[in-house]
C-alpha cells in the first residue's frame, strides 16, 4: 500500500493526497491484450491542416479491425463534441492541447476512415490556434506512446 496524507478539518478527513504515478519508461500498451495490434509510424502524424491518428493490426483479423473501427467511430465523436476524457484517464493527466481542441471544436472536423486492417481518424482545421493544439497533442501521444519515429516529427514545425 502507498503512502497517503489525509487533511482533516475538527478531526473528519475532508481530503487525501497520494504521489502521481511514476513516468513509464517503457511503451505504453495500446490495445493491452492483443501484442499483435502494429502502431505505425505514422501513428500520430501532423499535417500542416492538423493530423491523423493511424491505427492497423498486423495481420488479417476480422474481430480486431472491428473492434479498431469501433474506437475510431468513438474517439471522432467524442473529440468532435470537445471530450477528450479517454486521452486524459489513458495518460493519468491532462493531454498538451487538448484545452484548446476542446475550446475550438467548433473549428476542428474529424473525419474517421476505414484502412485495410484497421482505421484512422483525420483532424482537420483552419485555425492556426487549433493546428498547434492538434500538433501538441500528437506530439504528446507520439513521445508517451514511444512511437519510433517522435524524433523525426519534433523536428517539423
């Protein structure tokens, strides 16, 4: 068990404080139970209008592409409505840029799209404000996720 500060005013706990969790130093999971989901290069990629979020098994599996499409359908409808909520309990924080994803939302579209063994997500803007915040939230997911290529992506703009 964790070490825990519990603040109590006339002697009733009305608050407790425990440590954040540790930094990973190993890539986070994605899809924990199936080691055979491939996370693209391109997994989390911006493009000067936004980005994409990439998402594709490695081999032919009918009920993962499913389940893959499915999280691709839910995860459009709940940024485009400005709830960033499963970035947020995935990361145990706050995800960079998704403030302002969720502040713009009226300026963001998301458009999902079936790939052969998987699906992505599109995000498209105009807005300068929004493309930094999309740009900072694929950044993020890229340097937690440990995707191979998040040095190659810093370096663009």
């Amino acid at each position: 068990e964790e070490d825990a500060v519990v603040i109590c005013r006339r002697n009733q706990p009305i608050a407790e404080l425990r440590a954040l969790p540790r930094r990973r130093k190993t890539r986070r999971p994605i899809f924990r139970k199936d080691p055979r989901l491939k996370v693209p290069e391109s997994f989390f990629e911006p493009l000067p209008d936004g980005g994409r979020i990439v998402l594709q098994r490695d081999t032919a599996d009918v009920a993962g592409t499913a389940q893959i499409r499915e999280h691709m359908q839910d995860i459009t409808k709940r940024f485009a409505a400005g709830d960033f909520s499963i970035p947020g309990f995935v990361h145990a924080q706050t995800v960079p840029g998704t403030a302002v994803m969720s502040a713009r939302n009226t300026f963001i579209a998301y458009t999902p799209d079936t790939l052969p063994r998987g699906g992505q997500v599109r995000i498209v803007t105009k807005d300068t404000a929004a493309v930094t915040a999309i740009h900072k939230f694929l950044a993020f997911q890229r340097m937690d996720h440990r995707v191979a290529d998040h040095a190659q992506h810093m370096a663009k703009p």
